[in-house]
C-alpha cells in the first residue's frame, strides 16, 4: 500500500469530513464532561449510520472516517460501555475501514494526532489546551520520524561502514531532535496529572470481534523502528523484542516491511561494533571514528528524548507506577529501554571520554 509514502496524506485525511462529523464532534467535549453515555451512543449511531450509507471511496477517507470514529468509540468506552456493544452495527464499519486502510479496526495515534484537523476543526476528547498541546506535540514529529527511517534505510542499505557518510547519522540525530522538542513542549504546555486523569481513560483497550485493542499510544509512533535500525534487531533483549511487535499491529505497512528487513540484518551499532573490535583499545581509522562518534550522537539525541518523558511519566503515573499505559508498557519498562539505548551508546563510542554516562 505504497500511498501511505504520500507526502500529501495527513494534508488530504485533515480536510476530509466523510461522516460529516464536523458539528457533531465539535459538541464531543461537552457530552463527555456531561458524561452522558446515552447521547455518546446516539452521536456514534448516527455516524455509523452515515459510514454505512456511503462507504469510504478512497483511503484518505477511510483513515479520516475511522479518526472520527475512534473519538466517539473511546468516549462510549471511557464511560463504561464496550463500542460495539452500545452500537451494534460499529462492527461490520469498522472491520470494512480496517480492509480498507490495512490498519487495525481501530483508530490510532496517527489518527488522533498527526491526521487529526487543526484550527476550529480539531477533534478532542475535552477541548482543553492541555489536550491541544498532547496532539500537536505528536502531530509535530510526524514528518520527521517518517524521514528518519528512510534515513535508517539508506545507511542500512549501504554495502558496508565505509560506504555510509557520517553526516547520514549526523542527519539522523538532527530528525530525532523532534522527540526532545515534544518533550519540551509538553514540559511547558501540560500538567502530567492532566494526561493521567483527564485523557488516559479515553485510550482504554476495546473489543472489536472479541479481540482487544489498544487506544491512541504515543508509543505507537515509530520510534521502535529506528530503535530496531540503530541497535536493536541484534540485540535479543526478550521484553524490548516483545513491546516492539506488540507495536506491529498498530504501524504503516512500510514500517512493518522494514522492520522486517532490518531485523534479518545487523543493527547499525552491531555493525560498529564488529568494525571497532579489531582495534581493541587503539585509535580507530578517522572514518570508522565519525561514524562511531556520529552514531553516539544520534543515541544521545534518542537518550534526551527517554529521560525528558521519564520525568513526565513518574509524575503523570505517580498514584499508580505499576498501571499498564495505554500501549500496554509500563514504566518499568521505559527504564530498561533507558538502559538499553545507554548500553548501546557506550558499546560503540570510539573513545572512552565520548561515551555516554
Ligand atoms: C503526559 C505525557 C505522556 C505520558 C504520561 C507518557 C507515558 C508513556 C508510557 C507509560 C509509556 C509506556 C508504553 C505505553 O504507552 O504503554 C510510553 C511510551 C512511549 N511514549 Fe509516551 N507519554 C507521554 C507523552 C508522549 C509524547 C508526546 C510522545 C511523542 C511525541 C511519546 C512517545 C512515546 C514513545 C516513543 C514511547 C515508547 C517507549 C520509548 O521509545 O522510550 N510519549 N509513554
């Protein structure tokens, strides 16, 4: 499904109204701080309704239908009720939306943030700014995420160390410096006890044809993917293996072909690695130590990231540190990939004094 590489994809899903939701969403805040589950269910009736008379044409309007869905589905179950079990007909749409987009029959986060209408149109659980802020600091490193990994591909691609230019890896660290800017925009923009009271219950797991699945998780966005590219297709540390499949399911189809290619490889780091190993303590070629350098850098970029959201995290899950978040991981177990990406950082600095601490 090559039109996911659309660059013009989020620009064509945030004009789309295919449900004509528009009005209806726009009063979404107002039923959930009412908590009022008959009109959720009545609101998701009539967009269901709409979905069924006139099928999705086209898969920006399949992935726009299924965004306004996933609002009103997460409300109805935020407030107690399973989605399919309140509107019984939401089942047969959203297995079709899920045909049609090569997607799970659920909304994402790719829905709610990055294809998610900005300006008067946007869609909220709760139309608070903090919520605004949540959105538009994912929106905000879509582009860049999706250039990393092509990135990633290029310097996996390449035939050997040598071949790769250390300004590729330099580049690389220079796109994921959008997680750290997230990050700092949350910092400044949202109260971790906002997301833990006021949205985490939207992104509860719900139950299409019996089978669980999970809300829209900021985890969900492809940075196990460079993970994988940069150090982890050869690492076989089972619970970093097992989050990241659990995230499969919920990825672009070209993030799924290149996991799979990449994991069949040598991760980026396993490649410097063997290339350092044979100069034991002695100065590496000047190439092999940019690149090791560079490498280093793009770790630290990612390390900024995970220590900046660790913060977050321990303050927004402080009342309940052992409560699974909504991608399903928890915060122990950011700690480990803490731990990993540091482990990795150290293993390929050139010289003891540029390794991470
Ligand atoms: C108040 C804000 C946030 C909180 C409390 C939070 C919490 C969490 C938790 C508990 C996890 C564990 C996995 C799971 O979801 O079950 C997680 C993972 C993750 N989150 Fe967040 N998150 C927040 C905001 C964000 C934002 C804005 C982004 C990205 C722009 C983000 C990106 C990630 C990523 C990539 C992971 C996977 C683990 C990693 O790569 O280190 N998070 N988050």
């Amino acid at each position: 499904m090559t039109e996911y590489h659309d660059p013009q994809l989020a620009q064509q899903i945030r004009a789309l109204d295919p449900l004509r939701a528009d009005e209806l969403l726009a009063d979404l805040p107002k039923l959930n701080r009412a908590g009022d589950r008959a009109a959720l269910a009545m609101t998701l009736t009539l967009l269901v309704d709409n979905g069924l008379a006139q099928p999705a044409r086209s898969l920006p309007e399949a992935n726009a239908a299924m965004r306004d869905l996933g609002m009103v589905l997460s409300s109805v179950r935020r407030h107690g009720d399973e989605p399919v079990e309140a509107v019984p007909r939401l089942e047969a749409l959203l297995l079709d939306l899920a045909d049609r987009t090569g997607l799970v029959p659920r909304d994402m986060i790719l829905h709610y943030t990055v294809w998610n209408p900005t300006g008067d149109r946007e869609r909220t659980f709760t139309g608070d700014p903090m919520e605004r802020a949540l959105i538009e600091s994912v929106r905000l490193v879509g582009d860049d995420l999706e250039a990393a990994i092509r990135r990633c591909d290029r310097i996996l691609a390449a035939p050997s160390l040598e071949a790769v230019p250390p300004l590729l890896l330099d580049e690389l660290a220079a796109d994921l410096q959008c997680m750290v800017d997230s990050m700092d925009m949350v910092i400044d923009e949202v109260r971790p006890e906002f997301f833990f009271t006021d949205i985490r219950p939207y992104l509860d797991p719900v139950l299409v044809e019996g089978k669980s699945y999970y809300g829209a998780a900021a985890a969900q966005m492809p940075i196990w993917l460079i993970d994988q590219a940069l150090w982890a297709a050869d690492d076989g540390h089972a619970e970093y293996r097992d989050f990241a499949a659990s995230m499969l399911p919920y990825a672009l189809p070209h993030w799924v072909g290149h996991y799979r290619d990449w994991t069949a490889k040598p991760s980026i780091s396993g490649r410097i690695r063997t290339a350092l190993a044979p100069y034991g303590t002695d100065d590496p070629p000047p190439h092999l130590e940019r690149i090791a350098k560079a490498h280093t850098g793009v770790l630290r970029t990612l390390l900024t990231f995970r220590g900046r959201h660790m913060g977050i995290t321990k303050r927004a899950y402080a009342g309940a540190p052992n409560m699974s978040g909504s991608g399903g991981g928890s915060v122990a177990l950011l700690q480990e990939i803490i731990e990993l990406t540091r482990a990795h950082a150290r293993l390929t600095a050139p010289t003891r004094a540029s390794a991470p601490s």
